[in-house]
C-alpha cells in the first residue's frame, strides 16, 4: 500500500517515496489544495478500487489517514 | 475533522449566518442563502423541478460548505430523465486552508446524489470550480456566445471589456460621436452574408404566461433535439412565472399557427463590469423545431429591438441556434459560459452519440434568475 501511495504522491505533489511518510499533510504541501485533495481522492480511488464516501473524503488529510481509511475499505497494508 | 454533509433545515440558518461572516471576513465576496427554504425553485411534493440545499457540518454544528442542487427532467434521446445541476459551491477552504478539502467533499457529494449531473456557467476557465470538476473527470466546454450591436453609440460608450486602456476609450468614443462606429456596424452587416427570414407570414404576441399552445411547440420540437429539459407549459410556468414581470415572453405564430416561443430580458445596467451603463437584450431562452429557429431570432431581434436595447447577447449549444443566430446578422465572440458534464452523462451522452452542438442549453438552463 504505501508503494502505491507514494506513487500516487510522487505524481501529483512531486514528493519522493521517502518523504511521503504517515505524518504528510496539507500543511506540509502547499500544492495540497481542495483540487488537489479531488484529484487524490479520485487516484486513490482508481489504484485501490474503492470508492469513498463524501463524508470520508474529508478525513483523508494525512497519508496516515489515507491508509487507515484504505484499510477500513479491505486494502491489504 | 468531522464534517458531514446534510440537507439545509431551519435549524442551521444561524450557523449559516456566521459562515458568510466568517467568509466576508476573510476577504470572499460569496455567501449561501440565509434561508433553508430556496427563494427560486423551491421543492413541493408535486414538482419533479426543484432545487435542494446542501451544508457541510463540522461536528453537527459550524457549517464549512454549501451547495445548491438543481433537479430538472431532461428529454435525451426521446427518453425523460431527471438531470441535476450544481450550483453556488462555496467551501471556507476558500478563506482557511484547513478546509480545503470540504470542496473536493462538496463535488463528490453532489456526483454520489446526482450521478447524472452538469455545471453550466462556472463563471469561465480560471475560476476554482472549473478546475475542480475537470479534476472529478468532467468534460467542460463553451457554450457559444453571440451577440448583435443594434445601437453603436450605447455599446461603443459602455463596452467596458473592450474600453480598457486611455487609447482604446478615446477611440471608441471618437466612432460613437463621429457616426464611425454607426457606419462601421452597417459595414459589417451588410458585407456578412446573413439572410434574414420572410416575416410577413408571422406574428408575435406577449404573453404574460405560457399555456397549451407551449405544450403544442413542446410535442412538436421534442423529437428533433436529442437532448434538452423538459420545456412544457407546466415546467414554463415555474421557470418563468407569470409575477415575474423582467421576462419578456413571446409567442411566434405563422398563419396562425404558434411555431416557437422566445424568453427575453431588456435589462438596464449601471456600472456593470461588462457592460457599464448600457441597456442590454437577453435571448434567454428559446425553442421551435430546427426549420423555424430562424423566424424565432428574427422576431427576438426584432422586439429587442425596439425595446431600444443597445446590444443584444445569447449563449446557445444546439447547432440549430447557432446557424438561425448567424443568419440573423449575430456574430461570435469568445464565451466562458460553460457546460461541465458527469462522467456519467458524458458517457451517457456519448452513447447516443450527442456530441456539444446536439445538446439545446442556454442561459434558461443555468443556476436561476438571478444570474441572467
């Protein structure tokens, strides 16, 4: 899982692999805005194949969380 | 951060309140309606046309973020199907960073209750709201925008998109006092190859509501544009009540026979960032089969017209309006009016292979009144 997040960050925000540890959040990413956080959501989405609800979306605000909420949805860390 | 999204009710008005403050504060020029009840369009159990309020809630109490939903039945394909718009999404991600991520909240909320859904304006290409939806996988495109200068000196005067250096100002006042700019417009119109349509056969008529002879055109037109909302006399009715005395509603008959209908605004601005001072012509909306759309422009300009308007705009997508518009002397200019289609109803346009100019939209279809 965090290989594929990091992909995912790495792509998006330009964070490398090492850097994208369980404590990155927006305040750490200036880019990390809510057009941002949409297309995240909707790469998280397509890599993992699951779908959030609206209401977890917004919980999604740290890649620690991110795994957390992946793993609520059956991804294998 | 909890943050829940819930349908707007009274109890949360105040709430509401201290989100415009809180975004006032912060320097936005945007707010969300005080009262949960929608002052345009407000549901009854009777009417599939409607709009629905929507908050997001942090911890059941601060509300971060809204947005509007419009329900409205579409014809595509001959097949009717409840289509819905989102308007107005405001997130205080606009004013705190914090919260940025209620916005991407807002648009998937909107997307999991309305699958079949679309943006219309979005008010163009640089504003947040455009991205987000492109980012959700929206299609987005402009809707063609037209226009017809009918009197040179109001338009040349108050233009101020155009009027923006000392240079420029000069030289359109130096055509709007010389006649130059009068001259120039008749130049344009005479060498573009437009051909005005045969009015001796038609006849126009105010009404002050739309009756059974809409619902007539409606069984008519509906066949010929795969996709467009319902636009019978009872759904008329609520788009343009008869109390809302702005529009202008016109019936076009040939030989007696009503072919099409028209909505129109003459509206008087003052200090507007477009148009300045200048009295303006709308074509809001319009419907006739494809071979009358030209009689339904001509007799719009027409009236326009002689509501001594100085300029006359419309927004149109179908091909049909946009050929019957050139016909009619109406020449293109760049729009950030936009369409931003699901990409559930890009694929479902798609496989009826309905393409930008098979959709009839136009300012009719867009968020309400106010924004016309």
């Amino acid at each position: 899982m965090q290989e594929r997040i990091g992909k995912i960050f790495s792509g998006l925000f330009g964070v490398s692999r090492e850097a994208c540890t369980d404590a990155l959040s927006p305040k750490d990413i200036e880019a990390w805005n809510s057009v941002y956080h949409l297309t995240l959501v909707m790469s998280l989405e397509e890599e993992f194949g699951v779908q959030f609800s609206p209401d977890e979306i917004v919980e999604l605000d740290s890649v620690g969380a991110i795994k957390a909420k992946l793993a609520q949805h059956g991804v294998a860390r | 951060m909890a943050v829940r999204i819930v349908e707007y009710d009274a109890s949360k008005e105040a709430a509401v309140t201290a989100f415009n403050g809180r975004l006032k504060a912060g320097g936005a020029t945007q707010g969300f309606s005080e009262s949960h009840v929608p002052a345009w369009l407000p549901p009854r159990p009777d009417r599939t046309l409607f709009m629905q309020y929507f908050l997001a809630v942090e911890d059941d109490a601060t509300v971060r973020g809204c947005y509007a939903l419009k329900h409205q039945d579409f014809s595509i394909s001959g097949r009717t199907r409840s289509i819905g718009l989102i308007a107005l999404p405001i997130s205080e991600g606009i004013v705190n960073r914090g919260y940025a991520a209620v916005g991407a909240q807002l648009i998937m909320h909107a997307i999991r209750q309305k699958p079949l859904i679309y943006g219309l304006g979005l008010g163009g290409e640089s504003e947040a709201i455009t991205h987000m939806v492109r980012a959700a996988g929206w299609r987005v495109a402009p809707v063609p925008f037209f226009f017809r200068v009918i009197r040179p000196f109001g338009f040349l005067r108050n233009i101020r998109s155009l009027r923006n250096s000392p240079l420029r100002r000069l030289l359109m006042d130096a055509l709007a006092f010389s006649g130059g700019g009068w001259l120039g417009i008749k130049a344009i119109h005479l060498f573009s190859r437009f051909r005005l349509p045969d009015g001796r056969s038609l006849s126009v008529e105010i009404v002050d509501e739309f009756s059974a002879w809409a619902d007539e055109v409606w069984t008519r037109c509906a066949p010929h544009y795969g996709y467009c909302a319902v636009r019978d006399a009872a759904t008329l009715r609520i788009l343009y009540p008869a109390g809302d005395s702005r529009f202008i509603r016109m019936k076009i008959s040939e030989a007696g026979c009503p072919i099409g209908w028209a909505v129109l605004l003459a509206t008087d601005f003052t200090h507007h960032k477009h148009f300045g001072g200048m009295r303006l012509g709308t074509i809001v909306d319009v419907l006739a089969i494809p071979k009358d759309a030209d009689k339904v422009v001509f007799c719009a300009e027409r009236l326009l017209r002689m509501q001594k308007v100085d300029l006359i705009v419309t927004n149109q997508s179908h091909a049909t309006w946009q050929a019957a518009l050139r016909q009619c002397g109406f020449l293109t200019g760049p729009s950030t009016f936009l369409l931003a289609t699901s990409r559930k109803l890009t694929d479902l346009l798609n496989e009826s292979n309905l393409t930008g100019d098979r959709l009839h939209l136009n300012r009719g279809d867009g968020d309400g009144p106010i924004n016309l």
